[in-house]
C-alpha cells in the first residue's frame, strides 16, 4: 500500500464477506488503503483472513477477522454484529462471498442447487438484512453486491451459479428501491473472468474460451472489480444506486 495515497474512507467502516482470498482480499485491501477499517469475513480459511488484516495493520490501517458462514441467516447476524461492537457502525458493506458447484443441469444435485444459492443469494440477503438497520439509524450506508457476466448473459454448466447471480441483480434493484431514501445506495458490479481459486478444476480449453470472448483481450485482476468497490463506495457515487457496473472486459455489454 502506498502511504502516499490519499485516504477519502478515512471514517469509514467496511464489513468484506469473502475476504480472505481472491477478489474478496483485493476489495478488502483497496478500502482499507483509502483508509476504511475492514471487517474481513472468512468461513475456513482462519489464517489468510488474518494475513490480510496483519497486512492492513502493517500498513497503519484497522482491521479485524470475523468467522461466519454467511448462508446462515444468525451467523450473517453474529458477523454484522461483531462489526457493531467493535466499530459502532457500518458505512459499507461487499457483499462478495461466493462459491460455484459447477455441472450440466442434468448432473446436478439437490445439493448442488441449494448450497449455491443458500451462499450467494440468501448470503446477500442475509448480510444486507443485518446491516440495513446500524445503516438505517445513521442514514448513510453503501451496499455493493459482487455478482458475475454469468447472472447476465448465463453460462452453461451453471445453471445454479447463473441463477444465483441473477438473483443477485434483483435483489440490488429492489433493495436500492426500497432503501434510497435512508440515503443507502445498493450496486451490483458484474465481474468478468478473473482467475482466482474460483477456478480451480476449470478445465483449460474452457479458459481459452473465455478469454477468447473478452474484447480487451486480458483476464481481470482481482483489484479490477476492488477500484470498482471503492468507487461505489467514494462520496463521489452518491448519487448512483440499483446499477450494475460491468468490469468484465467489455465481455458482456448488456
Ligand atoms: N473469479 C471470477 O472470475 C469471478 C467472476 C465473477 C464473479 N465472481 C464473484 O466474486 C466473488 C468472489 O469470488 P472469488 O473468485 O474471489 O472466489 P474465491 O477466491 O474462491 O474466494 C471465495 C471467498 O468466499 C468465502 N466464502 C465462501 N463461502 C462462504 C460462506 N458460506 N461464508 C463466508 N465466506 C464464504 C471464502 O472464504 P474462505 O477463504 O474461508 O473459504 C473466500 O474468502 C464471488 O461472489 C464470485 O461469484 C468471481
């Protein structure tokens, strides 16, 4: 982190679900180098999550680790909650925890369906539900959805996957609708094809294939979706809700 950068979250606070690895960490480094204190949610990995935070620490930032499963409606509600009594509030809240159970429909299970969308919708909605009302009571908040060019344009082999980031869209829509006038913006960004642990076991032909569908011609890096998050995050998005910000590679233009 530069400490030359100028530090425009400086009295923020940001819960980042998922960010222990891949775009999760990068968001929760780039907010936390404009000077957000970062809430850095993880369910397994105990240790990178406090690696991102000793790294935040490092550098002069504030930062704490919290363990939940965010497809379980009480442990979104221990996460939120944990934030409040260290923090007092929540300005932002990514939510960016995802997961694929990646198969052709006529291969999924049961299993397959709801454990996708238990994490990456009902995640969503119960992390925002939490952190609505500490938002609410200070009349100012920033909820930023990570969903995917999948939930846009669909992908076969995930169907589950595909609908989950859909849903995800909808949900920004609606809640931005029903919350704007709390002074609460709700954004979805669509990322692209971004290679972090996600893909494990994609095979490469498929890779090659999404490459080949991306018009600026390079994979995504994980800090291209974090300046994303940390736009919508500036006061300089204030007057920007229920969108979907594509940072894909020109991948899907929808
Ligand atoms: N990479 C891409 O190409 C791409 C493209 C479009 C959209 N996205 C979206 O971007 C987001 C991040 O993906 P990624 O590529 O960075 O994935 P990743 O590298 O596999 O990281 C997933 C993160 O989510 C956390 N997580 C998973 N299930 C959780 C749960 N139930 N509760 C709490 N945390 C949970 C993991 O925690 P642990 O470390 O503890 O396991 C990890 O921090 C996802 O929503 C994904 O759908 C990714």
């Amino acid at each position: 982190m530069s400490p030359k950068k100028a530090k425009p979250l400086q009295e923020r606070i940001a819960v980042v679900t998922g960010g222990s690895r891949g775009i999760g960490k990068a968001i929760a480094l780039e907010l936390a180098e404009r000077g957000a204190a970062v809430v850095v949610n993880y369910i397994s990995s105990a240790k990178a999550a406090q690696e991102v935070v000793s790294h935040i620490e490092s550098h002069g930032g504030n930062a704490l680790t919290v363990q939940a499963d965010i497809s379980d409606f009480n442990q979104a509600q221990d996460l939120i909650n944990s934030a409040m009594e260290k923090y007092d509030k929540i300005d932002i809240l990514v939510n960016n925890a995802g997961i694929t159970r990646d198969t052709l429909i006529m291969r999924m299970t049961e299993d397959d369906w709801d454990v996708v969308q238990n994490t990456n919708l009902k995640g969503t909605f119960n992390c925002s539900k939490a952190a609505i009302r500490p938002m609410m009571r200070k009349r100012y908040g920033r909820i930023i959805n990570i969903t995917s060019v999948s939930g846009q344009i669909g992908n076969a082999g995930q169907a589950n996957y595909s609908a989950s980031k859909a849903g995800q869209i909808g949900f920004t829509k609606a809640l931005a609708r029903e919350i704007a006038s709390r002074n609460i913006t709700v954004n979805a960004i669509a990322a692209g094809y971004v290679e972090t642990d996600i893909w494990d076991g994609v095979p490469e032909e498929a890779r090659s294939g999404f490459l080949e569908m991306i018009p600026l011609g390079r994979k995504g890096e994980p800090e291209d979706i974090a300046h994303a998050v940390a736009f919508l995050a500036s006061d300089e998005a204030s007057y920007i809700t229920g969108q979907v910000l594509a940072v894909d590679g020109g991948m899907a233009m929808v």
